[in-house]
C-alpha cells in the first residue's frame, strides 16, 4: 500500500512592533501554497522549532541589533530576514554580519517580501549587490570588519561577560549571573571594548561574532 507524501508548508516567524506593519509582512504571503507565517513576540518565536526562518521588522526598535544576535545567539538554526530603514549601506553590513540572510528596505512591498523570503529558503542571500560586494571587500581586508589584525587576549571573566553580551543581557543581569557588582561589569565592558576597538556594545557583539574572536587566547587575569 502506498500512502501519499504530504508537505507541510515552511513556517516564518513575523516579528514587528507595528500592528500596520505586521498586517502588511503578512499578506505577503496570502494563498502562498508552501509559506506559513507565524506572528509573536521573540520568544515565542525561538520556542517553535518548526520555525527555520525569521522577518524581523526593525521600525523604530533600537535594540534590533541586539535582537538579531540574541536570535543568532539561542537559534543558530534559523535564518533572518531584517526589515529595516533604507539608504544606509553601513546599517545593512552590520545586519549581514549579525546573521541576516535579507535585508529589505520598509518600503518593500508584499511582492519583494515574498521574494527575498524565496529566495533565502532556496540558500541565496538576498540584499543589493553594491552592499555585498562591499562586505566582501571588506572581509578580504587585513583589517576586516573592524577587527584588528592581532586578536585580542581576553581574560576568562572577559570572555564570560562577552559570551553574556553576546546573549543581549544587560549589566544588570551579567552582574546577576557571575555573582559580581554592577559596577564591575562596567569596567569589564570597557576593557573589552578597549582591547577590540569597538565603538559600543552593539558592535562589539558583531565583532564577536567573527571567526577571529571565537579563537581568542586566554590567560589567567
């Protein structure tokens, strides 16, 4: 007896803060026979495993970033398409090094949505091409994305609060979950930023995310 393969369609996550927004992400997909989008907040999202691929509309959120390593961070798994603002080349880098697979501008319409979500199912990176052929460029440089040429050396305490960092935990709960003050944590953010050149906690985590911080030596502090 043979029974009939079904396939299920592919879920995507929708993640917006804006109801209008959100409404228009998801008639993006109306009568697409093999696309499902899901909405909900992000945990709910990271919590269906189901869930390999995210939109994730940045509006006016602040924290997007932090958001799209902190999905990188608990959902190596899924792959993220950001909606963000349009016209900044450095803004769209920064997203594809964080993990995103797309990048679209808020003016996209249904039509591009549907596309870009098509296309990073079928393995592709969606985004324009000036912008990628200048992160290649700028991978391929000795200095890379802001990294410089000799790593870091981290101690271990630096190397737990980055991991946290890498988490979007705040100072607070870093302090919290090391067992140390507040203030220390500071000053651990500020020798990391320090010793990496980073500008700020933001790129800091994007930096981190980099073959060449994940292979940092370690030393007793």
């Amino acid at each position: 007896m043979q029974f009939n393969s079904i396939s299920l369609p592919t879920r995507v996550g929708l993640i917006s803060d804006e109801p209008i927004r959100l409404t228009g992400l998801e008639s993006a997909f109306e009568g697409h026979a093999s696309i499902k989008p899901v909405s909900g907040n992000l945990e709910a999202i990271l919590s269906d495993l189901q869930i390999r691929y995210l939109i994730l509309d940045v509006g006016s959120n602040s924290a997007w970033m932090e958001m799209q390593l902190k999905v990188r961070r608990l959902r190596p798994d899924i792959r993220q398409i950001v909606v963000g603002p349009a016209g900044n080349d450095e803004l769209i880098m920064r997203s594809i090094t964080a993990g995103a697979r797309a990048f679209l501008d808020s003016t996209s319409g249904p039509l591009a949505v549907r596309q870009a979500v098509e296309s990073v199912i079928s393995g592709t990176i969606w985004a324009p091409r000036r912008v990628l052929s200048a992160l290649i460029d700028r991978l391929l440089s000795p200095q890379g994305v802001g990294v410089p040429v000799t790593a870091p050396v981290l101690s271990p305490r630096e190397r737990q609060v980055l991991d946290l960092i890498m988490t979007a935990s705040t100072n607070r709960e870093i302090a919290a979950k090391l067992g140390i003050e507040e203030r220390t944590v500071k000053a651990y953010v500020a020798n990391l930023l320090r010793k990496t050149g980073a500008e700020n906690r933001v790129s800091l985590s994007v930096e981190a995310t980099r073959e060449s911080m994940r292979d940092h030596r370690v030393h007793s502090a």
